[in-house]
C-alpha cells in the first residue's frame, strides 16, 4: 500500500522583487510554499547572501572577523571588491556606520560620496544601511538615494517614524526600500501599508523585521517571521507577502560569545571557530524562518550557509 504524505495547501505567493541593474542584478522572493519546502511547493529563487562592508575601519571587531579582509578595511571600494572577486559575493551591504550620531557623525554630503564611490566601482546589488537614527538616516539616505539615482539601490532601514521622507526619495529616485520594524508582525504590516500608501511600489519593497543572533532571543525572531510568513502563505494576507531580509553579521558578531578569546575563557573553545559557527547557525535558524537575503560577514560562514542552501534546494 502507497503511502501518501500529507501536504499543506498554500493560497498565496511571496512577491518577487528585482534587487540592482544590469546583468548581475539579483531576484529573491517567488516562493509558493514555507521555507525548502519544495515536497509542497515551488522555491524558484534560492536565498541570497549579502557581504558586509563598513564605510569606515572596525574598531572593535573580532580578530576572525577582520583577517580575511586586512589590507581593505579602510578602502570600501577595495573592501567590496575583494567581497566579489574572492569570495565570490552577490550583493553587497555597506552599513553606515561612520554617519552614526553618537559616532564619527559623517555628513551626509560626504557618506553619499562615498556609497556612490562603491555603487560605481561593483556591478552586484548594493544594499545601503543607516544607523536607525531617524533624523540623521533621513538626511543621509536621502543624499544617498539622489546621488545614485538609476542603480536601484536597498535603502535601509526605513522606519515608521522617517518612512514618509526616506520613502519619497526612493520612490522619485527608483530605489528598493527595506522596510525595518522591531520584530512584530503587526507592526511590520502595518508599515507595509503605510509605504503602499505613500506610493512606494509592490516590487520595490521588502521587510526588515530586525533579529539577532544564537542566544540573544532568536527564538521569538524566528517565530515571529515564521508566523510573518503563514501570513502571506496561508492567509492570503497580501501585506506580508514581501520578501524578508535579515542583518544577521552585527547581531552575531557584537556578542561576547564570538569577541571572547580563549585565553580568557578556554572552555568557550577556539575563539576563531567559535564565532564562524555562531554566524552560520544564526544564518541558518533566519533561513529556516523565511529570510530571503541574509547579511554576512565571515566568508568561511557564508561558504558553510551556501553550501546547505544548495543541498536544500537541489532536486
């Protein structure tokens, strides 16, 4: 006697969205069913990894996190290059971090200068990341979005409290928008809404429900995103049927788990290790959940979460 499996019924569709220009442009979104899923239904764009750039020299990184990138870190343009040439990145993700009020304060002028600078020298999808300071990123993201008006950039994070202005430049200066909440779905739908009436388009738009990483709550960052996309699969809720990007690398990496050496601590084991792993499990639990981009830094951690997400989806 033939066993049949089960199967759930979807009634919806996660919208797909073009990310960047040219032949290299990236698109994520499409799926018919929960997360790998494929018994069930259709994945037909695997999700992507985005590698991290700073637009100023970490000071406070782990030493496994900034050896594979020594010589660059003061250089974006080299940084991101040495992303695409040697590990072989997709999209990538210049975090802001030097326009950071409570930091070195860059203006806007002279942080736009910059992201044009990279956006000029890559042909990869470049996502751009403020520092969620509502009156600094609406000044500086919207320079941002003018200066490289046509290269369809991801404006981030757009928040309820600057969405209306940061949302209006991206909308005149066509540019995707990274819709940023704290990790609620009913606050997440509603800013969808609110940037469905502002104008912003269907297809140039995805959620930021903002996570963190392995012991630091991830537990109700993945429930909330699974829930997120039941939602949008199940109960034909069009509002949250947007593709999910995830900044994974900061809340990973910021952790003492992955900064402590193991002279101070050595039953915490081999520090370099210890946090590579941290990343790539992080990054696996938010895949697990429904991310469709994931922001990395490590790249033997990326390679680790390639390499599952090409054995999850082969057929």
């Amino acid at each position: 006697m033939a066993v049949e499996i089960p199967k759930a019924l979807y009634s919806g569709k996660i919208r797909q969205t073009r990310l960047g220009t040219g032949p290299k442009s990236v698109t994520i979104g499409g799926e018919t069913s929960y997360p790998f899923h494929l018994f069930e239904g259709e994945m037909p764009n695997p999700p992507k990894i985005a590698m991290e750039v700073w637009d100023t020299p970490p000071v406070d990184w782990a030493e496994a996190a900034l050896e594979p990138f020594k010589g660059v870190t003061d250089d974006p343009v080299a940084w991101a290059k040495k992303c695409i040439s040697d590990y072989g990145a997709e999209i990538v993700c210049l975090q802001l971090v030097s326009t950071d009020p409570n930091g070195l304060n860059r203006g806007a002028d002279e942080a736009a200068a910059v992201v044009k600078k990279v956006a000029d020298a890559i042909d990869v999808p470049l996502i751009v990341w403020g520092t969620a300071n509502h009156d600094k990123d609406t000044e500086v993201l919207r320079k941002v979005a003018e200066v490289c008006q046509g290269k369809n950039l991801i404006i981030a994070p757009v928040e309820e409290g600057d969405h209306k202005k940061i949302g209006a430049s991206a909308i005149g200066y066509r540019h995707t928008v990274a819709a940023s909440t704290p990790i609620d779905i009913n606050l997440c739908k509603q800013l969808n809404i609110l940037l469905g009436n502002l104008g912003v388009p269907d297809d140039l738009l995805v959620m930021d429900p903002t996570v963190s990483g392995i012991g630091y709550g991830i537990e109700y960052c993945y429930s909330v995103m699974e829930r997120i996309r039941m939602a949008g699969l199940t109960q034909q809720d069009e509002k949250l049927q947007f593709p999910i990007i995830c900044n994974i690398s900061k809340e990973t990496w910021k952790t003492k788990e992955a900064k402590i050496a193991e002279a101070e601590d050595p039953k915490m084991g081999d520090a370099r290790r210890r946090g590579i792993l941290l990343e790539a499990m992080s990054a696996m639990c938010l895949l697990v959940a429904g991310a469709n981009v994931l922001v990395m830094r490590h790249p033997e951690a990326i390679k680790l979460v390639r390499e599952m997400i090409a054995e999850l989806t082969a057929k």
